[in-house]
C-alpha cells in the first residue's frame, strides 16, 4: 500500500512541473464517470463513481464505490463501500506527439488502493485495505457541451486484506470528459 501512495505522489509531482515527456503540445483532461462493476462469475456486484484529471498520458483518479466482498467458507457475500484513488497512464497519451486520437480511443493501466468498510454481519463493520492493478479503455462518442461521452471499460485485480477475498472485477459504464493542450485549459496554473 505505501508503494502504491508513494507511486502516485511522484508521479503527480512529474506532471505538476512538467517533468519527463510533459510539454506544451501536451494534452490536459479531466472528466467524470459511472461505471456498473461485474464479479468474476459475471454478475453485477455494486458500482463506481469516478473524477479524474492528469496531464501528459497520466491521470489521477478518486473513486467511490459499493461492490460485493466475499470470505472463505462463506455462502453469503457481504456489502462492501470504499474510497479509492489510482494512478492511470495513456499510452497514447504518454508516447504521443499529437493528441487527436485520445477524444476517439484510449486506453491504458491503472494501480491504485484505497479503504473499504464492509458489513461483516448483522452488527459489525470492517475496515479493510485493498489495493489493485488493472486496465483500463475509452470509446469517445458525440461531442456534449465543452466535452463529449464517452464508453468506458475496465478490468482490474483487487486483493484486500484478509480474511478478504481477492477479486477480479469488470467495469462498464458511461464518461465525460474534456480535453485540450495544456495551457488552455489551465490546469497547471
């Protein structure tokens, strides 16, 4: 879990000093998204609300979701609510020169963690860490005010601790999102 923290705070301050391959024909983004979350057997387990913003192919997430956590040797699943935040990289972003494509297809991968509560039984709560590794992919549709939708996929591997069940999960949903250089959007000011 430190590794993970530690990842994205450097990462952060890369893209906020525009080290690396950030410059200014690089493209800024932020957006927002809802996402349906499937279990490994296929079934929809809970949801994910997420806000991102990044600059340069890499983009910062905070997420609030609601999912199914199960343990070992136990029949039922159990109602699990957390808070999470990743770091995501386009590799079009990341090893473009031009950004045009990114508004019609993107894609890239995610590592991230964050805390769960999850009901543990008819009266108690637990607290538990999770962290995961995934991928992620973006279909940009019709334009929408200063942005456009967008389909938005994912795959990742949540491990919590235990006695947590590890899980892999699938994510479908919708986005917005809004994209341009650098210095017009201003989100390094």
């Amino acid at each position: 879990m430190k590794f993970v923290v530690a990842s994205c705070i450097m990462a952060w301050l890369a893209l906020g000093t525009g080290c690396f391959w950030a410059n200014e024909r690089s493209d800024s983004m932020y957006g927002f998204e809802g996402r349906a979350v499937l279990g490994s057997n296929g079934h929809l387990q809970g949801g994910q609300a997420h806000v991102k913003v990044g600059e340069a192919g890499l983009y910062f997430d905070v997420e609030a979701n609601m999912r199914d956590a199960a343990r070992p040797n136990d029949p039922d699943t159990h109602r699990a609510v957390g808070l999470g935040f990743s770091l995501r990289g386009s590799l079009f972003g990341i090893l473009g020169t031009e950004h045009q494509l990114e508004r019609y297809f993107d894609f890239g991968a995610e590592l991230g963690g964050g805390g769960v509560l999850v009901s543990g039984g008819p009266s108690s709560i637990t607290g538990v860490g999770s962290g995961w590794v995934g991928a992620w992919v973006d279909f940009g549709t019709v334009s929408l005010g200063s942005g456009y939708l967008a389909l938005t996929g994912g795959i990742r591997r949540e491990s919590f601790e235990a006695p947590w069940l590890d899980q892999t999960e699938l994510a479908i949903g919708i986005a917005w999102r809004q994209r341009g250089p650098m210095a017009k959007l201003n989100l390094r000011d």
